[in-house]
C-alpha cells in the first residue's frame, strides 16, 4: 500500500513538471510570435504598447524590444533596464534557451557602461548553458562577445583566447562575417602589444576573406585596419594605396562610415608625416561628410581629431573650441564613451595657454568622471597633469605629494607611460628644489624605464640630469645687461668701452667655472653613491629578479603556455648556468625546452618585457658584479669578462655600464678602498 502512495506521488510530480514545461513552451511560443509581429515598431510605439494593459507574453516581448532598440541608441542604462525586466518579473514565464538570450544581453549593456566585471560574470554563466547544448555556432558567437568585453576592459591576453576559440568554430562552419570580424579584432589585439607584423598578418587574413564579394563594408573595413597598421609601421607608401582604395570602394557603395573612417586615417598618415596642413584638410572633408548620417561616435572622432590636429598646429583657442563641441556632443550623447579624455584635453591646453585656474577645474571634472566609469589610467593621468600644473605654480609641496602617491600606486598597476611622467616630473621638482641627487636618482628611474620600454640600449650621461636652462637663462640676463650698459655707456670712450666687455668676460668664465665645478662635484658624488649601491646588491640574494617576476605573473591555476615556458627558461639558466656559455643562442636555447626560436623570443618578450640577449646579459653581469666586489679576486677585468661568457672586454665594459650605470674599473676600485 505504501509503495502504491509513493508511485502516486511520484505520478503526479511528474505530471506537473510536464504541464509547466508544456506552458512555458506554450508561453515561449506565444512570446516569439509577439517578438515578430511587434518587431516593426519604433521606439515610442513600444513604449506606448508597453503602458497598455496587455498579456504576459506581450508585455515581455515589448521589454526584449525595447532592450535591442536602446541598445541601437547607445542608451545602455535604460536597455540593461529593459531585459532585466524580464528576468525580474517574468522568468518563470520564459524558456531557458530566451533567458541565456536575455542574459547576453544584459551582459553586453553592462560592458558598454564599463563594467567590465559584472558583465564578463554574467557572460561566463551564458557560456556555462550553451556548453551543455549542441549548438556549437552560438558558443562561437558567445565566445566572441566575452571575447570583446575582455578587449574593452584591456584584458588583451585572455581576449585574445577567447577570439582565437571563436576562430575556430567560426572557420569550422564557414561563418565568413563572424571570422572576419574575429580576425579584425586579433589585429587591433596584436596592435595593442606592439606586434604590429601579427597585426598585419591578422588584417590581411580579413582582407582576403572579404575580397572575395568586395567592394563591401568588411572588405573596406580590413583596408582601413591594414592602412592604420602600416602606417605606426611607417610603411607610408603602402599605407596611403590601401586608405585611396577604401575611399574609393566606400564611394562607390556609398559607404558614408567608410568614407569618413577613411579620410580620417588618411589625416592620421599626413600627422605622422608632419604635415598637420593636409591632416587638416582631409578632416575637414571628413566633417562634411558627417552631415549625411546620424552617429554620435563617429561625429566626436572626427571632431576630436580636428581638435587634436589644431592642438599639434599650436593653434590653441580653435582646439579648445573643438573640443568644447566634443565634449558638449559627449553630453548629449547616450554613450558617454571618452569624455574623461576629453576634459583631460581641455585642461591641457587650458595649461598651454597659462589658464591654470580652469585647468584645475576641469581636472577635477576629469577625475570625478573617471571614477563614475572605472577608468584608472584616465585618472592617473589626471592626477599627473595636476602635479606637473602645481610645478608650473613653484607649488612643489602639493606636487610632490600626488607624485609620491601616484608612484605607490604604479607599484600594483602596469601603466608604463605613467611612470614614465612620474619619474621625469619628480625629476624637475627635485631640481627646482636643487636636489640634485634625488634628481639624479629620479632620472636614472626614468632611463632605466625608457631602456626596457624601447628594448635597446639607451643611454644618457649622468651629468645630463643637471637643468641647461639654468645656465641659458643665465647667458641670456647677461647678454640683456651687456646690450642696457653698451646702451648707457655710448658717450664712454674705447678703454672704459674695452674694461668692460673684459669685465664681463671675466664674470662669465668665473660663473661658467664655478658651474662645470658644480656638475663635476655632483657627477662624482652620484658616481660614488651608483657605485656603493651595486656593492651593496652584491649582499642580496643573487639572480632574484627573475625569479620574483616569475612567482608574480605565472600561478599554478594561471595555464598561460608562454608564462610557463619562460618559468622553464629562468629553472634552466639558474641551475644550469647557461649564461656563462660565451655561443649562446636563442635557438640552442629552445631547443633545449623543446621549442622553437620565435615562440620562446615571443614569450620573454611578452612575460618579462625583455628579449634573450638582454635577459642572458642581466645574469652574466650579475656574476660579474660579484666576481668584481671580492677583493681576493686573482683574474683581470677582461679575465673576469671571458669567466662570464663575454667574448671582449669592450662588449662587457659596455654591457655592464648598461645594466649598473657604473663602470668594472670602477666598482673595482671601490671594492679595494673599502677592504
């Protein structure tokens, strides 16, 4: 009897499940068709239609529409609104392959409202559905929109996963369109990173895919990309063929996006040729053109390169009055997209042109709009351009203190460009305040910056620290008091006139001595103090640089294959000491790890910013430094230099000059004085 109860129970279970999905089906069907039928309205109809006492199904079709017609509009808030409506108050009315639909959605709102985070959330728990499902072409397509969330928010890497993911299942099915697009933004990836022949090779691979039907839009589009590339590539030559034939394939289909995209990139290629003239009158063709369609985005890209244009012709107040119309389009705009940038242009050229009053203010406008959206590099920037107006003001207490801040913060964020500027500016503040080794110390931080920055050897003399305009500024006040008493002195006859111009001679060899003595002192005080510093690293643990990097960007959940091969490369080179191999080579190298030249190449450079000869040397001048510093150290300098893999004396004298600022002789010396 018990048993029969429970089959019961178990019977009527059953039944309900089956006439809930059997009336959400229903439902859905219903909700579909009201999708169609509505789908011709415009916006005020729906919202209207929605205000009306309507049916279930009715009432969610009309929010899904008017999510996508938002979403049209760059009004991001109210079409983020529209679909979670839905999932609010009605998703035990909809299927769940519409709520994977609607959950997309949101979660692309949300990354054009930089939130970045909530929105890739979201994304992951779509991706999470539609790989329990057999539709392999709609992971594709998913796996491209977090792909492009992960590109907004500047994730390049994992961007570049999920696009290359996509690549696959997109060339898979033939989706030409999609692979096209997927290709377009691997390009603008490899862009970002300074791999501008993957970037070409990318754009080329979209170029070849949609030239087949050209001209169209993609085919126009691949152009464009292509153009830009060659140009940062300084292939001028290439670069202008492809922009003339985007314009022209663009006005024969009457592409006005094209067009104008064109004309704007043509601009960029005169800019880098320092013809700001002709960047001009290209812009202004481009601003024509703008009266033909209705894009906000595209109407403040062109109208901030005018702007930006008039700012390189230092043709100040019209570049401001552009950019005012820039920023007053920004705020009439449903997307808010870039008007930090553009506050941040205008109190920069409110500095120019010695306005610091309204600088400061829109400063502070800048700031408080890169918190609203999360921009940290904009509003590092901000802060930055404030130091350096404070320095202008020989306010240098408050400009310290936000450098000092802003550099503790560099210490967890990447933003290269920026500790670039704080360095460079704490350098001058310390020499207004005549600090010179603190400014000497700030400016070698900022060479040491550049030389990884450019992946070359870069280097300045340490008495280049010391401010020229000091002495020019000098000569000139001399010059202006010699004309003023040749002036006065016109009835004084030729021997007082020649006693004088001696006089004067005088006073500026005496002050040019005095000067060269000056540099001379602080050149050798800071030779001295770079000197006691690298003996002072000899104590510290050899070989941790490396190391450090390593444990900081490859984790063990973290399957990123260039991080582990580069995390192999520093295992082998400290336990195997390789470096001290005088014929070694990249190759050698990656054979050994079992790979090849250009991946392993690839890796250092993208893991530790860096390449192999520069990482070998880092070693070798290490042992060196050690070798050096013992005082019962029988071998020469050369000998020392072959002892470490170098094959002369002139290559390693040059090498550890690069790495330690100092030269061996040097360090030497030291070591034996302090004995």
């Amino acid at each position: 009897m018990n048993i029969l109860k429970k089959y019961n129970i178990v019977a009527v279970i059953l039944i309900v499940c089956v006439l809930k999905l059997t009336n959400v089906s229903n439902a859905q069907d219903s909700v579909n068709i009201y999708i169609s039928q509505l789908n011709q309205l415009n916006i005020e109809q729906l919202i209207t239609k929605s205000n009306l006492e309507v049916s279930i199904s009715q009432q969610i079709a009309l929010y899904y529409l008017l999510g996508k017609q938002y979403f049209k509009l760059n009004d991001f808030t109210k079409s983020y609104n529209s679909f979670d409506n839905i999932t609010a108050n009605y998703n035990h009315n909809i299927s769940k392959k519409f709520a994977y639909r609607i959950n997309v959605n949101k979660g692309l709102t949300l990354g054009k409202q930089y939130k970045y985070a909530e929105a890739t959330e979201i994304l992951l728990l779509s991706y999470k559905y539609i790989q329990q499902t057999t539709d392999t072409l709609e992971t594709g397509k998913l796996l491209y929109d977090i792909g492009e969330t992960h590109f907004n928010w500047g994730k390049n890497d994992k961007a570049g996963k999920y696009f290359q993911e996509a690549e696959v299942i997109f060339r898979k099915y033939e989706q030409y369109e999609m692979l096209s697009s997927t290709y377009m933004k691997l390009g603008a990836i490899a862009q970002k990173l300074d791999l501008n022949k993957m970037a070409i090779s990318y754009y080329l691979s979209s170029k070849e895919i949609t030239q087949i039907n050209k001209p169209n839009k993609s085919y126009i589009n691949s152009l464009i990309n292509l153009g830009k590339t060659y140009i940062v590539t300084n292939n001028y030559s290439e670069a202008s063929n492809l922009l003339r034939e985007a314009l022209k394939h663009s006005e024969d289909i009457n592409y006005i996006e094209g067009k104008i995209y064109a004309l704007n990139n043509i601009s960029e290629l005169f800019v880098a040729k320092n013809d700001n003239e002709n960047a001009l009158r290209f812009l202004n063709k481009a601003k024509i053109l703008l009266k033909e369609i209705d894009n906000s985005e595209i109407r403040i890209l062109v109208m901030s390169n005018i702007a930006t244009v008039y700012k390189l012709l230092k043709k100040h107040k019209k570049a401001l009055t552009c950019f005012q119309k820039v920023y007053d389009l920004q705020k009439t705009s449903y997307n808010k997209v870039f008007t930090h940038n553009t506050l941040l242009q205008i109190a920069e050229l409110h500095k120019l042109t010695k306005n610091y009053k309204l600088a400061h203010q829109y400063l502070d406008s800048c700031q408080i709009v890169s918190e609203q959206i999360g921009s940290k590099q904009t509003l590092f920037y901000a802060k930055l351009q404030r130091a350096e107006l404070f320095l202008l003001q020989n306010n240098t207490e408050q400009a310290n203190k936000i450098l000092i801040k802003l550099l503790n913060k560099m210490e967890q964020e990447q933003y290269l460009e920026i500790k670039l500027g704080i360095y460079l500016r704490l350098s001058d503040l310390y020499k207004i305040r005549n600090e010179y080794e603190k400014s000497l110390f700030y400016f070698q931080k900022y060479q040491e910056l550049l030389m990884n920055k450019l992946e070359k050897a870069y280097t300045f003399q340490l008495g280049k620290i010391q401010n020229d305009s000091k002495l020019q500024s000098l000569t000139d006040k001399l010059t202006i008091a010699k004309y003023q008493n040749t002036v006065k002195q016109k009835e004084i006859n030729y021997r007082k006139r020649i006693t004088f111009f001696i006089g004067s001679i005088s006073v500026l060899l005496i002050l040019f001595s005095l000067i060269l003595l000056k540099l001379y002192i602080d050149k050798t005080k800071a030779l001295k103090h770079l000197v006691k510093k690298n003996l002072e690293l000899v104590k510290q643990i050899p070989f941790s640089t490396e190391k450090e990097q390593i444990n900081n960007y490859v984790k063990e959940e973290d399957n990123n294959k260039s991080k582990e091969l580069v995390k192999l490369l520093i295992e082998k080179i400290e336990i195997e000491e390789i470096y001290l191999q005088n014929k070694i080579t990249v190759t050698d190298v990656a054979k050994k790890l079992d790979t090849n030249r250009t991946y392993l190449s690839a890796a250092i450079s993208s893991v530790l910013d860096t390449n192999f000869s520069n990482l070998i040397n880092k070693y070798r001048i290490e042992k060196a430094r050690i070798m050096l510093s013992q005082t019962e150290q029988k071998l020469t300098i050369e000998g020392i230099a072959n002892n470490v893999g170098f094959n002369s004396k002139s290559a390693f004298n040059i090498a550890f000059k690069k790495f330690t600022g100092v030269t061996p002789s040097a360090l030497r010396k030291q070591a034996y004085q302090n004995k």
